[in-house]
C-alpha cells in the first residue's frame, strides 16, 4: 500500500475532551473519527487492527468447534417481554417504534434471540453441546460515554453462546471457553486478570470477567503482592468475593485472606465477561429439547462476550511510549513501512517495497512528498514494527536499515538480503 493514496491523517495534538492515553493516541493516529458521544467511525488504519483482532477471535472459537452466525440488529420486544428485561434492563436499552407501531429494540446483547434461534432449529439431546457466536455491532444507551472506545454507546462485540443438557456439560464448555479467551488475549499481547463479577443485567448464576491492567481503566481489582488472591470491587460495593473458593475479604482490606500479605489495588479495563445462564432464558422463553429418555428439558445456557472494538483501547493503554502506539506483532496495521529519505533513493525504496509486498509480507510504503523526520514520526505514531530506511547509509555503505519499533534496535543488510532478513524479523517479533 502506498501511503501517499491511503486515507490517513495524523496529527501532533488530541482534542481537549481526550483524557487516556489510548483515547488521545488513536485520535493521533488517524485511527477512529468520532461523529457523536460515543459513536466513533473506524478510519482505514484503524479497521485494520479491528480486522486483524477479529480474525484471531474467529480462529480460536472455530478451533474449539463453535459456529459463526449473524443475528438480527434490530429485535422485536416481544422476546424482550417474554425474558422480563423489556422492564428490567434499564434506560440502556434503545426501544423504538417501527412504521405500524411495534416495539423493536437496538440489541445490547442477544440472549433472547439465540435463545428463540436454538428453540426452532434444535430439537434433540444429539446436537448438543453447542456453541455459536457472532461478531456484530450492539448499541447501549450509555448515559456518559468516555474514555474513546473503551465506553461508547455503539461498539462491536464477539457473544456466544452455548446449549448444553445439564450443568456438568455446561462447566466443561465454560471452562474450555476460559482458555478460549486466554489465547486469544495473550495473542493480543495482554496482561489482563481473571476475576468473578456481578451478573449484572445478563443474569445468570455465575460470571467472570477478564480484566486488562491499565492506570486509568474504570474497573478495580484488589490482588495479592505474593499469591493468586484476586477479586473485583464492584460498584456501590466495598469488596467482592473472591475467585478462589468462597472466601471473603477481610473487612480491614489490608491483608490477603489467603496468605495475610498486603493487598493492593489495581485499575483496569473489562475485555472479556463469560455468564453461567443456566435455564434462565430457556425457561422464560419456553425453549427446550427431548433428551436420551425423549423427556422434553430446558436448555442449560452459557454465554461469553469480548469488546472487540474495546480490546484496541486496551492494548494501546499497555503497549505505547511517547512517540505513540507499539501494536503486537499480530494485530499492527502493517507488518513494516518502506521510507526513503531522499529523492536519490527513491526508486531503491519501490524496488525494495514491491520486491516484500509480491513476497507475502504486509507492507506499507511511505512515498509521500514529505520530509523524513515526518515520516519517522507518523510511523512511530501509528505503531507499525517495523521501519525500512533507505538513506544516507545506503549512499555512504550500500547498506539499508531496518529498525525495530518496540526495542529501538537497528539492522544493516545489503539490498538483496532485505527480503530474507525481514522474514525473520517478522518471526521472531512476536510482539
């Protein structure tokens, strides 16, 4: 791609109204647009990252045997009624009128639709266990959206969901969908944690969220300086239980329950929540299937959601310095840009960007008309591993650079050993 045709525009300063790190450096970027309070447009750059994110997800969960499918936007209320969160789910939930007068919502999440999907295409113990997700965009009315793309009131989630025969079913799908989602977050190059939640307005028996460490997140966690004592503080609550067991913390909140170390708190971003549902929708919406007995039973229902619009923040607010974004390996925009320095160079730098690109790799070059120190800069900004320059080394020595984003490390190869030499740069930068 050459960048003198692409759509991108960066800039030195981020609006006033950006107070993260992740909000400001994506703005920089020329990542998202944003066009309302928290409805953002995903700009070419951007979609890129978003693109890659949700091509790790749709590996992992096809990996483990799960189904993609696309559900419905737009929903009747009439499934909303059925499952009681028509009254119960709050001013999130976006209700509307169509044409003749019915009731439609904007789907914050889908319980009641896969619920209504599974109740007319399963009909038997035999297709079970099941899972099924979607990538899609949701909408929740949120009454402050903040922080970018970490809290918007439209966004793009991965939910699935899971129909089982009974609870030991469900827990063996719960927990494989545990280490789905640890994959797919450390793939992504994050520190996160594992911590029980409230339900919250999903419902369900049981919950857990993944929580990715960041200074300015909204969540807070308390953990243990020497074991693996971890727990969530939820809003309006002083303290949560823990994951380990059912043991409390401690009222003083200054040792761990478990080891009687110092706890401390942490701030973070939610990227992951999993929800034991049981037969709660099931039930509500009188979906069932006929066991090995012919017994007509419930569905015993999980599901499992990642922000996928969100993980961006996220892994921006762990992965930055102060020339701008340092994005994993897997998921940058561009494996490497092409800069040439001078005009006198400028026909090696094509030769050297076509030669890459025709050979697989996923290259950016930056032919514009501008001066090298910007060009340095913006690609810096955007956070793409690798830069190749060809320059003053390449005049004085034969020699073309190529210099790593995250480590500041430099390379000298001659011109016909780029190829090979960027291979394996590209394998061993697995960050």
């Amino acid at each position: 791609m050459r960048l003198s045709q692409y759509l991108i525009t960066t800039s030195k300063e981020a609006p006033t109204e950006a107070k993260c790190i992740s909000h400001k450096l994506m703005l920089r970027a020329g990542l998202i647009m944003r066009f309302a309070a928290g409805v953002y447009s995903y700009l070419p750059l951007g979609y890129r990252v978003l693109a890659k994110v949700t091509s790790i997800i749709e590996e992992e969960m096809n990996q483990v045997g799960a189904h993609q499918l696309l559900l419905p936007f737009v929903q009747p209320a009439e499934l909303w009624k059925k499952s009681g969160r028509w009254e119960n789910y709050g001013e999130e939930l976006l209700r509307f009128k169509d044409r003749k007068k019915a009731d439609f919502v904007l789907g914050p999440t889908h319980e009641e639709m896969i619920t209504q999907l599974a109740k007319h295409q399963i009909n038997s113990y035999k297709r079970l266990p099941l899972v099924v997700y979607q990538i899609q965009t949701k909408f929740r009315d949120e009454p402050r959206a903040r922080g970018g793309v970490i809290r918007t009131r439209e966004f793009l989630m991965k939910d699935a969901y899971s129909f089982c025969q009974s609870e030991k079913e469900l827990m063996i799908i719960y927990e494989k969908m545990k280490q789905v989602y640890e994959r797919i977050f450390s793939r992504c190059g994050l520190n996160y944690r594992l911590v029980e939640a409230d339900t919250g307005p999903i419902g369900g028996k049981r919950s857990d969220e993944f929580i990715v460490l960041a200074p300015l997140g909204e969540d807070r966690i308390m953990e243990c300086e020497e074991c693996e004592y971890v727990a969530k503080l939820e809003p309006g609550r002083d303290f949560q239980p823990t994951v380990i067991g059912d043991i409390g913390f401690p009222a003083s909140g200054d040792r761990c329950p478990l080891c009687k170390s110092k706890i401390r708190i942490k701030r973070g971003i939610e990227v992951g929540h999993l929800f034991w549902l049981g037969e709660k929708y099931s039930r509500s919406l009188q979906a069932t299937f006929l066991d090995r007995m012919g017994k007509e039973k419930y569905f015993v229902m999980g599901c499992y959601g990642i922000g996928v619009s969100r993980l961006l923040a996220a892994i921006i607010e762990q992965n930055y310095d102060e020339e701008g974004i340092i994005w994993p390996k897997e998921i940058a925009p561009f494996q490497a840009v092409v800069i040439a320095t001078s005009p006198e160079v400028f026909k090696v730098a094509e030769e050297i960007y076509l030669q890459l690109k025709n050979g697989g790799l996923d290259i950016l070059w930056d032919d514009r008309d501008l001066n090298a120190g910007v060009k340095f800069n913006d690609a810096d900004l955007v956070g793409i591993p690798l830069k190749i320059i060809i320059g003053n080394t390449f005049l004085k020595e034969s020699r073309i650079e190529i210099k790593t984003r995250r480590e500041k490390t430099t390379v000298k190869v001659k011109k016909d050993a780029v190829f090979q030499k960027m291979k394996e740069l590209v394998q061993q930068n697995a960050k």
